[in-house]
C-alpha cells in the first residue's frame, strides 16, 4: 500500500522559520527542502493515509508563518520512491576519525586509515546527523569518551540511533537509547544491524520519565526540543552518575537561557558550558564527583 505525501510550497525566506517549527513541535514526519536555484521550498510530509496528512496539516497550518498558508497537494507515494528521493538530501560528513555515510556509498565511500564508519538508511524521514544540533552532541561525545573506553552513556530522544551508535565506536560500554516513538526505535535498531552492532545498544521504546527510570550513567545525551528538556531537568540530572556529564541539544539560541535556569535549578552547583552554531544551541553540565 502505498504512503501518501502531503507537500505545500512555501516562499524560501520563509524555510527557516518552518524548520525552526518542525523541530520544537517534534514533526519528524515533516521537513523542508528547498531548491536553491530556483529559490523555491516546499514543507514536505509523509504519512500512512490521506486521512492522517490533513490531521497533521490542520495542527501545523496554524503555527506556520502566513507565507507557509499555501493550500498542499496530496499525492500516492510508494515507499521505495521517497527514499530514493530522500538520497538527495543526506550527504556524507566526518568529525575526528568518525565518519558518518550514506549505506548506499559503502562500495564507493573511502574510509582514511585508523578511522570508522557509521553506515546509516535513516528510513522514512528521520534524522541522518547533518543537523547542527546532532554535530553539537557529536562534538561533546567525541570529547568526553577522548581516551576513557567503557563510558556508560544514556541517550534519551534517540531518533534514528546516532548518537548511541556512534557511542559504540568510540568505545564506550554499556549503552542504552530510547525514544518514544517506536517507529524512531525500529530506524535505530535497522541501522545498529547495517553496521554489525546489533545488540551492542539497548534501543527500547519509552517517554523521558520511563526511560531514565532507575538509570544511571557517566553521558547522559538528550539532543529534543528545549521545552521538553525544561520539563525533564531533574529527571535528566537524575539520570546522571558522580563525575559524569549531561549534554543537552535542540535549543535554539533565544531559548537556551531559559533552559539553563531550568537546569540550575534542578541540578545546583553543576559547572555548564554553552556553545552556538548556526541558530542552535548546546548546554553541557557536570555532576561533581
């Protein structure tokens, strides 16, 4: 049977703020892509039936800015047609000695000496890493796990399974991911068996309070929306074992001093860190020891 695309034109100033949107209302169905030459973007869904498209239509429309207002047009899309398209839009990219590549590049992609690979199909959807609030996580992971193998690591909001998996490369131990979408846990668990690490993450299916229940790690990651993260700040803080750190992501620039004084709050005397790329931001805090 097959999915249905809902896709609505938009004026190309008006991308930005629509991809700002998407990502606080946690719209992973959602995206924007753009065509630079002929200055033209379109808000793009994918979904199972006509009926579940205009219901996603019908929340989002309203939050949109009115230049985004455009009627959309629905159309059959096949399953093997919106990845194929999809192809176009996720490109190779590299931090350190990590490199995180296309699956369809593995016959093609060279690979330096002493680096890895994180071979990824992101399915229908869903994150590929390109994002500046992923390469932020990254950035903080491949830091903290610098020379100290057997880390535990939580990640809450695991998407397509990243940051868990690339985790796994750098050496740590035990490490657990959910999300509380269960088509979000099945990418996850795809992409751990492209790359021989099935079984290596604990990819499971729960909400922020369930999933850190009982959890306790030295990186704990959250890379969610900033509202999200303000609500779980002590669940998060929690979760966060003597000496080790917690980084957070998904905040935009104007949002991160309200979730920092969520996190003071919760965890108290805790040294943090912010960094900025693009519009987005990162907090990073440590537990004392």
């Amino acid at each position: 049977m097959p999915l249905v695309e809902i896709r609505s034109e938009i004026t190309a100033g008006c991308a930005d703020a629509a991809e700002e949107i998407l990502l606080e209302l946690g719209r992973p169905e959602w995206s924007v892509l753009e065509d630079a030459p002929s200055a033209r973007a379109w808000l793009v869904g994918i979904f199972a039936d006509q009926e579940a498209a205009l219901h996603s239509w019908g929340i989002l429309k309203p939050l949109l800015p009115e230049c985004a207002a455009a009627e959309p047009v629905l159309s059959d899309l096949p399953d093997r047609a919106w990845q194929d398209s999809y192809r176009v839009h996720f490109k190779a990219w590299r931090f350190g000695r990590l490199h995180w590549v296309p699956v369809w590049e593995r016959g093609t992609y060279t690979l330096p000496g002493g680096h890895a690979a994180l071979w990824l199909d992101p399915g229908l959807a869903f994150g590929t890493g390109n994002h500046e609030t992923t390469r932020l996580c990254i950035e903080r992971l491949s830091a903290l796990t610098e020379g100290r193998p057997g880390l535990r690591v939580i990640d809450a909001g695991c998407g397509s399974g990243i940051l868990a998996l690339s985790a796994a490369l750098l050496g740590c131990g035990e490490i657990c991911a959910f999300d509380n979408d269960p088509q979000a846990v099945g990418v996850s668990r795809e992409n751990a068996e492209l790359n021989s690490l099935a079984g290596r993450v604990e990819f499971f299916t729960a909400d922020l309070v369930s999933g850190l229940a009982g959890r306790r790690a030295d990186i704990v990651i959250a890379n969610i929306q900033a509202d999200v993260l303000s609500a779980g700040a002590g669940a998060l803080a929690g979760a966060v074992s003597p000496g080790g750190a917690l980084v957070l992501s998904g905040i935009l620039a104007r949002e991160i001093d309200r979730v920092r004084e969520s996190f003071a709050a919760a965890a108290p005397g805790w040294p943090s860190d912010s960094r900025t790329l693009g519009e987005w931001c990162d907090l990073e805090l440590r537990m004392p020891a």
